[in-house]
C-alpha cells in the first residue's frame, strides 16, 4: 500500500498536470463571457473605447500586482522589448478590437464560426514557424473538434450554416483569427527567465500605449463611453476576467502544452456558452448540445493523448 506522503506525492503531480488543461478551459469560460458582454454593450460602447478601458483597468489592477516582478526582471523585459510589443500589438490592441468591430455587424453564429477556425490557424502558424508537425491522429483532433464546435454554433442546423450571410463583420474577424494565431506562436518564446505576471503586464502597458492615440481621435470625433452602471459593470467585467485571468491562463496553458494543442480549447466556448445559457438564462439542453460537446472533447482528447513537437 502507498504511504500517505507517495499519495499526496502521486495526487499533486496528477493535478500538475492537468493544471494547463483547467487554465485553458478557465480562459475558453471567462472568453465566452467576453462575447455576450461585447454584444450587449456594442449600442453604448464604441469598439476602440471599449478594448481601450478593459485594458486600462485591467493595467490598473494589475500594475500593484506586478510592480515588484517589473522593477525585479526590468532587464529581461527590456531584452525582450521585441516580444513584448509584438504581444501588446496583437493580443491587447488589435485582437480584440477587431472582435468588438466585428459584433456591431456580424451575428453572433458568424463571429463564433470564424473564431473557431483558430485552432487551424494556430497550428498552420506553427507549422510556418516552428516547423511543427502533426500525427494523423492529432490532424483528426482537430477536425473533430472544429465539426463540434460547428455543430454547436450551427445549432445543429444544416440550414443555417447553408443559410449563412458574409458581411463587413465577418472580415474583421477573420484579421481577428490570424492575429490571435499570431499572439498564440509568440507566447510560446516567452524567455524562462521572464515570469508571465511581468510579461502581460508589459504586453498590457504596450497596448495601452497603442490604443491611446487612436480611441483620443475616435473620442475627438464624438466616439464617446456613457459611464453608467451596465457599462462600467462590463467593462469590470472583461478587465478582471477576460482581460487578467483569462490572459494568464491561456499565457500558462501555451507556454505548458504549446499552442497547437492550446488552440483546441478555442471550442470549448460554444459549449460554454450553451452552459452558461441554460444556468443564467433558462435555455434547455437540446440533443445537438450533447452531440456537439462530445464532438469537441474527443478531438481535444485526441489532440492531447499524441502531443507533437513544441506543440
């Protein structure tokens, strides 16, 4: 029989483990929020304002959290000036800009359709950049996944996917996709000696940083932000969730397991987003529900059983 110190030894290498595999399906949770709050408040909130007050809270809060590790490895931060801007840039900046531009016009069926095409995105990045390859069994992960998370948006529905009309949307979204491929690859150079509170808050600063001029000349031209209670909620919102945590985990999670395999838990948030439906809002479990969950974990499973080279 095993010692009580062998179990607890046994127990905590288990949960080591599956840490990245949780963060990553907490950052999927805290982005499907993300969404709903964008499509709710993109009558009141300007795109540009919007991405700019969740990362300027976000840096708020951050800031007397990560002070001690900026002055701390404030070499190493400016070694990697390169890398922390190019992160600013897509993640903060660009990325999610592009998705509240997108939500003013696109449905929410097309946003999520073109988001999930991320995961493809991010392993042909990887591919681009690393070289990485896949096993045919991870190459089916994949697919399988993604067939899940059409199913899921679809809602089970071959007329709406054949029903499905471009728009001006859904052109920011797909430049959303490939930027978060982007920033996806470049988490994982995240230098060992560089702690990941130091580099989004870095990454954080810069975007801040980028997005000023730009929401100052949107707000000169009467772009403005209503500061009521629904807005500053949403807005508290996606600095402290979607922003923060979200970031940190999936930060983690990459940097753990690579963003090939990373790139998977993209799906998870139309099952969270049916989840969330069916707690907060009453909606029911319908059979395409179950399906497409299903979908989605065994290509998330298959991605993970056979994991490739740096990804």
């Amino acid at each position: 029989m095993q010692s009580d110190d062998q179990t607890m030894t046994v127990t905590a290498t288990r949960l080591q483990t599956l840490f990245p595999y949780l963060a990553l399906a907490g950052a999927a949770l805290f982005w499907s929020g993300n969404f709903v709050v964008g499509r709710a408040l993109r009558g009141d909130i300007p795109p540009i304002s919007l991405n700019f007050w969740r990362w300027t809270v976000a840096l708020a809060l951050l800031l007397p959290l990560s002070y001690p590790q900026l002055r701390q490895y404030r070499a190493q931060l400016l070694r990697e000036w390169k890398l922390i801007g190019a992160l600013g840039l897509t993640g903060m900046a660009v990325f999610q800009t592009c998705v509240y531009t997108a939500l003013q016009t696109t449905t929410a069926v097309n946003a999520l359709l073109f988001l999930a095409l991320t995961p493809v995105a991010i392993v042909f990045g990887s591919w681009l950049v690393f070289r990485d390859t896949l096993t045919v069994r991870q190459i089916l992960g994949v697919g399988v996944s993604l067939l899940g998370a059409v199913i899921l948006i679809a809602r089970g529905s071959l007329a709406t996917l054949l029903g499905l009309q471009l728009n001006p949307g859904d052109v920011w979204m797909l430049v959303a996709v490939v930027t978060w491929a982007i920033y996806s690859i470049l988490v994982k150079r995240r230098p060992a000696d560089l702690p990941q509170l130091a580099m989004l808050t870095g990454s954080v600063i810069v975007g801040v940083l980028l997005l000023l001029p730009v929401y100052t000349l949107r707000a000169l031209q009467g772009a403005v932000l209503s500061f009521n209670l629904p807005n500053l909620l949403g807005i508290l919102y996606v600095a402290l969730f979607a922003s923060i945590l979200a970031f940190l985990a999936w930060n983690n999670g990459v940097a753990r397991i690579g963003p090939n395999r990373a790139g998977l838990f993209i799906h998870l948030m139309p099952v969270f987003g049916a989840l969330l439906s069916f707690l907060f809002l009453g909606e029911g479990i319908a059979p395409f529900h179950i399906v497409g969950a299903l979908f989605v974990f065994s290509g998330i499973g298959l991605m993970s059983r056979w994991p490739a080279r740096g990804g």
